[in-house]
C-alpha cells in the first residue's frame, strides 16, 4: 500500500480491527512510502514475488497480465452479488479488462462530489492590492507579477512534485493541450470529437511551456519547481509565501484555514477557470463513478473463492460503511435510517490536527486513500466538517462554486474518459514507446522553461518525439478506445 503524506496508513487501524470481527479475515498491509512506491512494486512484479492482492493502475495490468503473474478473476464475477451489481450498472468496469480478462477489482466511489484540479489565489491580496481577479492566463501572470513587486521575497505561483511534472498534468490541458499518462498521452474532448492525443508532440504544447516560461522569466514561478515536494508546497501556500496555485482547488478550504491561524484574513479561493489563448475555458473533474485503481491477486492466492466472498463484501454495504466510517460503536453508528454517522466525541480527539478528516481517516484506516472498494472521499469528508463546525460559508461556497463549474454547456470540468484496456502485444508495444519518450522528454521540458532554449526550438523536439514513437502512441489508443467511444 502507497503510504499518503496526506493520510498516513496505520497498521491495524479500526477498519481492519472490525473486518477481523465481521469477516474472521485479518489484513496486514505491507506500507511503502509514496515516494518510492512505483519503484518497488516495479521490483515486485520483475522478481514475481507480489503480495496476495495489490494495486494496480490498468496500464500495470495490460502489461503484466500475459507472464501469467495476476490471477485471472472473470470466472468469480457471477458468484459475487455485490460486486455484480455495480459491474451490471457501471460500463466503465467493462474497460478495466485486458483481452476480454478482468484481472483486478476496480475500486467504486461511493456518493463522490465532483471538483478537480483549478485555479486558487489569494483574493484577500487582490481586494487590498486594487488587482483584478484574473479571468485569462495572460492576466494571471500580470497579477502575480504585481504581486511579486510588492512582495519580493515571495514566490508567488507555488506546485507539487515537481519532479513527477505535476505542473504540465494539471495545468496543460487549461491552456489547449494536455498531459495525462504514458509520458504525455491525454484525451481531448475537442479534437475530432474526441480522441487520445500526445500532448508534448502537438503545436499547441508549445504554447504551454510559454505560459510556463513567461511564468519563469518575470520571476512568478516557483524557481525551484522541478524539485518542490508536496511537504514544501502545502508549506509555502499556508505560509503565505505563495500566492497561487493551480491543483486540487478543494485545497483552498484547509489552506485557507492554515493560513488564517497567523493571518485572519487571508483567503486563498478557487477562481472561475482561466480563458486560455485559443479562447477556451476547459479542464478535466475528478471521476465520480470509479477511481483508476484494480487490487489485483497473486495468481497463487491460497483459497481464492474465500478471498472473492470476502472482496464481494468489501463491496457491499456492511464491508464499505467498515472501510469508509471504521468500527461501529467506536468511530461510528447507525442512525434511524440506517445510515452510518461518525461519532461525535471520537472525531473530537482530532480537533487540534488539520484538517481534522485526513486524521479521522488516518486513525480509522478509511476511504479512498486506505483499502476500500466501495470507496468514499467527499463523503465522509463532509460529514466530519459539518460535525466539528469547520463547513462554513467558505466551505458551501466553494462547493457551489464546483457545482457551477460542472454544469455541462456553461461549466469548465468535463467528466474524464477512462484509459481502455489493451491487447498484451499493444500494452508491451505501449511500454516500450513510454520509455523511450519519457527518458528523452523529460530531458527537454526545464531547458524550455528556464530559457536556456527558445519556445521555437521545440518543432525539433516534436519531430523526434513522433520518431520515437508518439503517433502510435496515439493510434494504439485510440484504436483501442474505439469500441467503447
């Protein structure tokens, strides 16, 4: 298990303690930090010595599920009840196969609110500071570098993971291209009437490494961002050392209220999305129905028909209020309705953390970023606010504000297409290309940024990219993705 910096893992937290009680199945997690935890399952799957389950993302499993290592789960579908239910009223289940093969159970989201990445600013500094809240990129960095001449000491546009080029994921497609995965390969719902794109291979990726040379030149971006840590950037927003950022704009409520701790006043607040440079105002929500993760089984798994009983439960309504609440009676309760409530005088151990949820969950061993199938984020993550009295007015504003933001026709975020499946010669052709344009790319982008070479410079970049393999890419995808579009 990946150990979140958000939501540290604890060994035998609550949910696991009331699975052994409901189930007479104990769980042990093997726990990896986040940093290091695509290398080492890297070094799992080479040496075929995977724990009995483990995540997985669909690329993992259509490149590995050929050597014979994931067991094969399509002839349990029928005999789990639960899991059947949402796999009958969910189609995007049906894109986790491989070869027609399920080979993971994808984890469901439970009541999940949309949000995603976006524009978050200081606007207690704009109102002070007589600047326009900025509608377009071009006004941002013309605000930010006002912004950087009455603060010079600031770093006023501040990011995360650096070094994973989180900079191009959340913000690229903003701005006219993309940059998802695979080195680069994203969905455009604009182009053809939408198709799978190499964002870094396109003319209008170009424009992107401008906005983030502009950014660069004129001093508004962070100088060390191809190394900044998720640590260091919560660190430089809740400070107030920075003033902008462009991410989980749900961030803006717990910033918000970090920052007010030293400064009263200060409000960091999700903005409407940015109109780019081909006059769109565009970006990509968090999925609402299924997140990209598979637990995938050891194809040696002891008793596999007692392991799918149990993730059958997992999926069902006593083994997702367990994984997303805890343990009845002690984190939770049942109301009239049957509804799971977390108990008052238990989340009340946590007020002095922030935010006080991501502590709930990390003692209870709960929601999406812990084990659970049937998974809850913005649920759970309400009911804590509202009961420790931190949804506030900024809280239901932000909220409306991403409902708005979600409205189709007049909205930004768009619901994001799932990756398809691909057939095992695809999904090895796949992770050839992958290598090969990421250890080339990745080499390229900062020379961009920085200014050491010309925006111009980049058709050359273009042309090796597509040598190397970005247009099969492309049709890989695509083809696969035609069946399902």
């Amino acid at each position: 298990m990946s150990d979140s910096p958000v939501q540290p893992l604890k060994e035998w937290a609550l949910a696991q303690q009331a699975i052994l009680d409901k189930t007479n199945i104990r769980l042990a997690f093997q726990v990896v930090p986040a940093s290091s935890f695509a290398d080492r399952k890297n070094i799992l799957l080479a040496t075929n010595n995977l724990p009995e389950i483990t995540p997985m993302s669909i690329q993992e499993l259509s490149q590995h599920a050929s050597t014979g290592i994931f067991l094969n789960v399509s002839q349990y579908v029928n005999t789990m009840p639960n899991f059947k239910q949402f796999w009958d009223s969910i189609p995007a289940l049906r894109m986790g196969t491989v070869g027609g093969e399920l080979y993971g159970f994808q984890v469901v989201q439970r009541n999940e609110t949309a949000n995603g990445f976006g524009p978050v600013i200081r606007t207690d500094l704009l109102r002070r500071h007589n600047l326009p809240t900025p509608t377009t990129f071009v006004q941002l960095l013309d605000v930010l570098e006002q912004l950087k001449r009455i603060y010079p000491d600031s770093r006023p546009y501040s990011l995360r993971n650096g070094a994973s080029l989180q900079h191009f994921r959340t913000t690229a497609y903003m701005l006219g291209s993309g940059f998802d995965f695979s080195g680069g390969l994203y969905y455009d719902f604009d182009v053809d009437g939408g198709k799978y794109i190499f964002g870094p291979a396109t003319q209008e990726f170009k424009v992107v490494l401008q906005f983030f040379a502009d950014a660069y030149r004129r001093g508004v971006f962070d100088p060390d961002f191809a190394i900044t840590t998720s640590q260091q950037f919560q660190a430089r927003m809740t400070s107030g050392q920075s003033f902008y950022f462009n991410d989980n704009s749900g961030f803006s409520i717990d910033y918000t209220q970090l920052l007010q701790r030293a400064e009263p006043t200060a409000v960091l607040e999700a903005i409407p999305y940015l109109t780019n440079s081909f006059g769109q105002r565009r970006a990509i929500a968090y999925n609402t129905t299924t997140r990209p993760t598979f637990y995938a089984l050891r194809a040696d798994i002891r008793d596999p028909a007692t392991v799918m009983r149990f993730l059958d439960w997992m999926y069902g309504k006593d083994g997702s209020d367990i994984t997303n609440y805890g343990m009845e009676g002690t984190s939770f309760r049942y109301n009239a309705q049957r509804e799971p409530e977390f108990i008052p005088e238990y989340v009340n151990r946590f007020l002095n953390q922030s935010p006080v949820y991501y502590a709930v969950f990390s003692d209870a061993g709960i929601t999406q970023l812990n084990f659970a199938l049937h998974a809850a984020n913005t649920e759970a993550s309400f009911a804590i606010r509202r009961l420790t009295g931190e949804w506030d007015d900024f809280t239901e504003r932000y909220w409306a504000f991403a409902a708005r933001e979600n409205l189709p026709g007049t909205g930004a975020l768009r619901q994001p297409v799932p990756v398809p499946p691909l057939s095992e010669s695809d999904a090895e052709r796949v992770r050839d290309i992958t290598i090969r344009l990421s250890t080339y790319l990745e080499q390229e982008y900062n020379k961009y940024i920085m200014g050491t070479e010309p925006i111009a410079n980049w058709d050359r970049v273009i042309t090796e990219a597509v040598r190397l393999g970005a247009r099969e890419l492309e049709e890989i995808y695509n083809r696969a993705n035609a069946p399902y579009k």
